[in-house]
C-alpha cells in the first residue's frame, strides 16, 4: 500500500473513531438534558432529537468505515467519495484530518491506483 494511501486509511480511521465518541457524548448530553425538562413535550422532543443525532453520526461513521474498504481495494468511487468527505472536513473542526486525508489521496503515488480501476475491460 503506498504511503499516501497508508496515510488517508489512517485519517479515515481516526475520523470515524471521532464521530462514534461524537455520537455517543451528545447522545448521553441530549438524554440527560431531557431528564430536567419538566414538559413531556420537551422530553419526547429532545429524546427524538439525541437519538436521531447519535445515528447520523453512526451511519457517518459507517460511511468513513466503508470508504475505507473501497480505498483498499483500489475502487474509484472510494475515492472520489473520500476526496468528498476530506474537502467537507476541510471546513469542520476536522480541518487536520480533513488535510491529511485529502493529501493522501491526491499524492503523485496514489492516484494511479484508482485510475486503472475506473477504466472498463473491453
């Protein structure tokens, strides 16, 4: 595996750890929140919210996690989907990892890798 591959799988992997920790403090933030309101409505209302919250952030997590399994199998559209979510990474609190990703993926060494596995046997 070249290294700026090595470099991206490991972002990756550090991004989706990021987001299950996310998922699992805001989820437990929301449900405690909850517990002091005094309204029902507000409970219902903030428990939906939490839960909805903590599986976006899973399935996010999932999507990193899957797009690393494309990547190390050569697959273009892995790639095109990292290059994606490196650049939206670019503009979060992820900025470092966004980076390092996105150089990975973009490095002299890499691309050709995923080149030869857009083009169709003929």
């Amino acid at each position: 595996m070249p290294k700026g591959l090595k470099m991206a799988v490991i972002g990756f992997h550090i991004n989706a750890a990021c987001y299950v920790l996310l998922s699992i403090f805001f989820g437990f933030m929301f449900i405690y929140a909850v517990t002091q309101e005094k309204n029902p409505d507000d409970r219902i209302i903030g428990v939906v919210i939490g839960v909805l919250f903590t599986v976006l952030t899973l399935i996010w997590a999932a999507f990193n996690e899957l797009t690393i399994w494309g990547l190390k199998k050569h697959r273009f559209w892995a790639w095109v989907c990292g290059i994606i979510i490196s650049g939206l990474n670019v503009f979060s609190l992820c900025m470092p990892l966004g980076v390092l990703t996105l150089v990975g993926l973009l490095l002299k060494d890499t691309q050709p890798l995923f080149q030869k596995s857009k083009q169709l046997p003929v």
